[in-house]
C-alpha cells in the first residue's frame, strides 16, 4: 500500500540486460522518480489514547490542565488540526482550538464538586471533500489539599477514675475527622496534666494512663486535647476526669474507668458533603450529556435487608480469611447496575478489605483484641455508571479474646539486698506481671523455676519470701528464675524473669587463730626488731565485719609487741636466757565490725642460749715429743699433752665455755695411737714400727659443746 504520510518519494533504479554470454552481454540503466500524492486518508491521533491528569483544588481561573496534542499523519489542509471538548459546557474547563490547551473556567473544590471529570476532547483534521476526527478520554482528578481542619467526633468528656486503676489503662478514645484526604491526624494533650499521668496515642486519640493514681492526691483534672493534620489544629476539647478511690464507686460499676463525651455528628455533615457533592455531579452529568447516545444511570445501589449491623470475630484470625460477604443490587444495565464494594471509614490499623467485586470482607493485617476490641466500619458500594451512585452501611465488628499474650514483667529483671539475717519468711521483693488478654487468660500464677530451698514465692501475689537462713559466707548472691504463667485451661502461656538477691554481710563470725595456739624458740642474742613469728586469725565476714586487729594482753615482759594489722611479733627489748628461759603470751584477734568478736590464743616462746666463751683453748708447749718401744703393748702411755681456757676464769662462763676435749687430727700416727680427755697419749695398734723411727703427732682440740 502506498503511504505518502510515510513515503512521498519512490525512486527507482531500472536496468535492461540482452541475452548473450556473461562476456558479451550489453546493459543499459535508467533512474525513476515516483511522486506519491496525498489524500486525507488519516484521522488525528492522540499521543495518549486516555490520559489521567491530577490538578490541585482551589488552583485559579486559567490554570492549564492539560495540553492535548495529536498528529495527523496527512499533509495540507488534511493534517491541519483543531480541537474541542464535547462535553457540556458546564463542564468547568475550556480548550483552545488551536492549541490544544485545556485550563480551568472556575475555581475548583475538591469538597463540593465533583472529584473525577472525564473530559471527551476532539481533534478534528480540515481536509476536504470530509473531515476526519477522533476522540479522547481524557481523566482529570481534582485533587485534595489541606484546607480544611480536623474536628472532634466527640468533644466534652466526663468520665471517673479508679485510683487503682493499673497503669496503662484505656480510658476513653477521642478521634477527629478531617475532610481533607489523606491526612494524617496527631493528638496531643495540651494542658491540664501537671503530674504527667495520662498519655493520649498520637496515632489513634486513645487516652490511657502512665502512672499510678494511688500515690497522688489529686482528685481531679481538665485535660485540653487538640488534633493537627500537619497544617491546621482542631478547636480543642477536655476530657474532665474524677478520680475515686476505689472501682467500687457508684460511678464506675465496678469498672477501672467510666466516660461520657457530646457526640458533634461530624461524620453525618462529612456524609451529607459527600452526598451533595454526588447530586451535584449527577445534575452536571445530565445538563452535559453528550450528542453520543449513552444509557443513564437511574438506581442507587440497595444494600441487601439481611445484612447483619453487628459480627463478632475471633482475634487471631490468618490473613485472607473471609469473615463475611456483603451483598447489594441496582436495578440498572451495564456499567450502571455494575457494582464495586470498598471500606470508606473505621478500617484502622487497615486490618480488614474487602473484595471490590465480590463484596467479600476479609482478614488484611492481624487482628489483636488487645490493641483493638471493637471496630466499627463504613461500608461502600458504588455503582460504575456516570456519574457513580453509592450507598454506605455500617458494620460493628467485635473482636473475641484468645490467650495469644503471655504475662509481661514490668521490669526486665530484679535486683534486691538483703542482710544475712534477715528473719525467716519474710517478704524481700515483689514481683509483677500482667496479661493483655482477659478473663481467665489474664489470671497469672507465680512460681519458683529455680531449684532452692531458701526462698518461695507467693502464687497470688508474688512476694518473695525468706524460707531458709541465710549465710553470705556460703554463698553471696542467689539467682531465681520467677515465672508466671496465665490461667488459660487450654494452651497456658508464660514467662520467666531473673530475680538477683544479694546477701549483705553481717558480723556473724568470731576471728579464729589458725593455728589455735603458738609455740616457737628463739636464740637469745637476737638482736631488737626482730620478727619472732605471725600469728593468723581468720574472720569470714565481709569489710570491717572481716577486718582483723592484732595485740598482746599478758606475758610479754614488755620484751615483745605486735603490728596491730599484721599480726608479726617483734622483739622490743634485749632477751637474755640466763634470766628467763619461756615466755607464755596470751594474744587477742578483734574484728572491726560495729558489734565487734574477740578471741584469744596462746603464744609459748622459749628462749634457747648462745655460747658465751670468749677465749679459745692454749696448748703448754708447741712441741710435744715421745718416744715408744716397738711391740709395746695396746694402751701402753706414749706422753701426756696438756691444754688450758682462760674462759675459766670468766665468771659469767658455764662449765661447756672450758670443759677441754682432745684428739688426734693429722699425721703418720693416725690409727696407731689415740689421746684421752686427760691429754694422755696412748698406743691403739700393734704393727711393725722400726726401732728408732719418730712419729710426730700433731693435736687439736675443739670445746665439748661444738661437738
């Protein structure tokens, strides 16, 4: 097929060939030129066969939308384009014809006006002998800003506090609208919490209490409350709180809480926002109608009359699982009667979805009772035609307890001190757990996991009690493993806690002398200063309780001291054994503690006594000869040797300082003759001794005492 919009030029290169062999053959070549002509044989195109377009409410008259560009594929006056909107005029946007470009013709709001506006624009060629055209959807959502501020659903609560009530407890859930799209709504207590015992959720509203009640006065308190989008603050409310002594009060029905608050029926004036809204895109939709022939949406879609107001499920429930299917009609044809279900308001946390086409509801995130035990949301159908027609109902959704929380510690571990005498059966600490879920499955039972006999734990109330005397010289610090557990009949659930109990010391030990008594000997000329000996006293408490001081009560002749901290005993004046020979000590152990333990023990030292000659022995003569027979007879007198010790004559001297010895130590003679202590000189041995030879014998002496 020939396309001049592609190709308007065709040139052709044509060659004639004679028959005669490949080396004589003849060619000739010619070139032709092919002018393909135009006809308006192509409708416009658009770049986009259905754009969508998003514009800011509020934006100014003018404001561009759009451009809209087509291409017509023709030349001349065949591809020349012009373009227009088909739809009604009251449509509030304009195009230029000849540039395609669509803006705004009044001041548009995201609240009040329709919100989806689908515009038909034609693009029209000016060929001849006919035009050709085409159309486009084109989608223009308006699009939501800020410009509205959040309001309370409930403003003026009143309500009555337990002073027991736990900490943590919800009191009352304080939620604001916003009509503004998308925004995220915070809250936040302004004023009237000068002791800091509430918390609202920024998230949710949800007033809960952060401290215990029961050790503050105060009676009363004004909580200001406000909501931010980010932008824009809601007017503020309070919330009066009366705090009563117990649950027991008249006003709180035996409840933790009890709260009243003014319902303001914001959602009704958003509902009847959105309806008008609606209405006026549905008269629009029938002053516009375009020329093309299309069916008109008649019916709004009915809910149908069995659908339950109120369900009750089961938390816990897994992903996907279908908790009810919700069914509605409208009586009309095609995209008209078909319908589409969504939920428009209360899903939070998004826990629930629903099916759009088959009007299923099912299970989108976990399902917790303890985060959120009644959800009550707002159902949408709407049909397709155009414009849509909707209808809404509300479904209350009670969420069941299951035991799928095990009790939680307030504290991640304990720690407590104890003194070693602490008396038996007595409360030491303690311990706390509770549980989220309710009824039986929030009961919780303490026990004692570790294996001990020294301590037990109440299964109500959890204290911890004193079963067993304590001793921190066995054992210093005891670990206990508390767990608690839930009453659920069926699957209990539990948790353990560490609970560190450290033994403080008290002085329950005497120092002990190890050994128990002392007995050492020393040597009379040792000089003063000493160190005779150490004596030891154990004590097993803990700092000064442990901390041992030394002295000597009796016995020490002012001759010896201790070192109070070491225990070492010194000699403090000269010893002498000629004066006494046993000193029999009596030695004393103190500890330090406030009700201070003495002993005592038995320190025995004898004095030993010291050689005092001063004079060694001196021999008469330096020379000594004899002369012996041979075959003299054993035990024949060869001489006499004599020896005297000045020591004899010191009057202080014992008679081992002069007391002489001799012997024979050296010479030829050794083994042939022997000396008495008289200094004789005698023969030991017979043996052949040749006549005239002279033996010299050299003697020593050495005192008794030496040995």
């Amino acid at each position: 097929m020939l396309d001049a919009d592609v190709l308007d030029k065709v040139e052709l290169n044509v060659s004639a060939h004679d028959q005669a062999n490949m080396g004589s053959r003849k060619t000739s070549y010619a070139r032709i030129t092919v002018h393909i002509k135009d006809c308006n044989d192509n409708a416009p195109k658009f770049r986009a066969s259905k754009p969508i377009v998003t514009i800011t409410e509020n934006k100014p008259i003018g404001t561009e939308v759009f451009q809209a560009r087509a291409r017509d594929a023709d030349s001349g006056d065949n591809g020349y384009i012009g373009y227009s909107i088909v739809n009604a005029d009251t449509i509030p946007f304009t195009i230029d014809a000849f540039t395609g470009k669509i803006t705004t013709k009044q001041v548009l709001d995201f609240e009040s006006m329709a919100r989806v506006y689908k515009l038909r624009v034609r693009a029209s060629d000016w060929g001849s002998p006919y035009r050709r055209e085409s159309e486009m959807v084109l989608t223009v959502k308006l699009k939501d800003i800020n410009d509205n501020k959040p309001m309370f659903e409930k403003v003026n609560c009143v309500g009555f506090l337990s002073r027991e009530a736990p900490v943590g407890k919800e009191l009352v859930m304080i939620s604001a609208i916003d009509y503004d799209i998308g925004n995220i709504i915070n809250y936040k207590i302004v004023s009237g919490d000068p002791d800091d015992c509430f918390e609202l959720m920024a998230s949710s509203g949800l007033l809960k209490t952060r401290c215990s009640l029961g050790d503050l006065r105060r009676d009363y308190y004004s909580l200001v409350v406000t909501a931010m989008d980010g932008k824009y603050s809601a007017d503020t409310t309070t919330i009066n709180i009366t705090v009563v002594n117990n649950k027991r009060n008249r006003q709180l029905s035996n409840n933790d809480a009890s709260f009243s608050c003014e319902d303001t029926a914001v959602a009704k004036m958003l509902s009847r926002l959105i309806d008008e809204a609606e209405r006026k895109s549905v008269e629009q939709a029938s002053l516009g109608s375009s020329t093309n022939a299309v069916s008109r949406n008649v019916h709004v879609p009915l809910f149908d009359r069995n659908m339950p107001k109120k369900i009750v499920i089961s938390e816990g429930l897994p992903v996907n699982h279908k908790i009810i299917g919700i069914s509605a009609v409208d009586p009309d044809h095609g995209y008209n009667g078909r319908l589409q279900y969504v939920i428009t308001a209360g899903n939070e946390d998004s826990v629930f979805k629903m099916d759009t086409h088959s009007g299923d509801l099912l299970v989108l995130n976990t399902v917790d009772r303890e985060r959120k035990d009644v959800y009550t949301i707002t159902i949408t159908v709407s049909d397709m035609g155009s414009p849509a027609k909707s209808a809404s109902a509300i479904l209350q959704i009670n969420v069941e307890d299951i035991n799928d929380n095990a009790p939680e510690f307030d504290k991640d571990n304990y720690y407590v001190r104890v003194a070693e005498d602490v008396k038996l059966n007595a409360s030491i600490l303690k311990v706390h757990a509770m549980d989220r879920d309710e009824g039986k499955n929030a009961d919780v039972a303490y026990s004692i996991v570790s294996d001990t006999s020294l301590f037990s734990v109440n299964r109500q109330t959890g204290d911890i009690v004193v079963t067993s005397a304590l001793d921190r010289e066995k054992k210093h610090e005891h670990h206990i493993e508390i767990r608690a557990t839930d009453g659920s009949d069926v699957h209990p659930l539990s948790s353990v806690v560490m609970v560190t109990v450290a033994v403080e010391d008290v002085n329950d030990n005497i120092p002990t002398f190890v050994p128990s008594s002392y007995h050492v000997q020393i040597r009379e000329d040792l000089p003063v200063g000493a160190v005779v000996m150490t004596i030891v006293a154990k004590d097993s408490d803990h700092g000064n309780s442990g901390t041992v001081r030394y002295a000597l009560l009796s016995g020490m002749d002012d001759k010896f001291e201790v070192d109070r901290e070491a225990g070492t005993i010194r000699i403090l004046k000269s010893l002498d054994f000629e004066t006494k020979q046993r000193y029999n000590i009596t030695a004393r152990a103190r500890d330090r503690g406030q009700r201070s333990w003495t002993s005592r023990c038995h320190v025995i030292i004898d004095i030993t006594d010291v050689n005092e000659n001063l004079h060694a022995p001196v021999f008469s003569d330096f020379v000594v000869r004899g002369e012996v027979a041979e075959d003299s007879p054993v035990n024949t007198v060869v001489m006499q040797v004599t020896a005297t010790d000045p020591d004899a004559d010191n009057p202080t001297a014992i008679p081992g300082d002069y007391t002489l010895t001799y012997s024979i130590k050296d010479g030829s003679g050794l083994g042939l003759f022997n000396i008495d202590n008289t200094g004789e000189c005698l023969v030991s041995y017979i043996s052949y001794i040749f006549l005239h030879q002279v033996y010299s014998h050299v003697m020593s002496f050495q005192p008794l005492h030496e040995k």
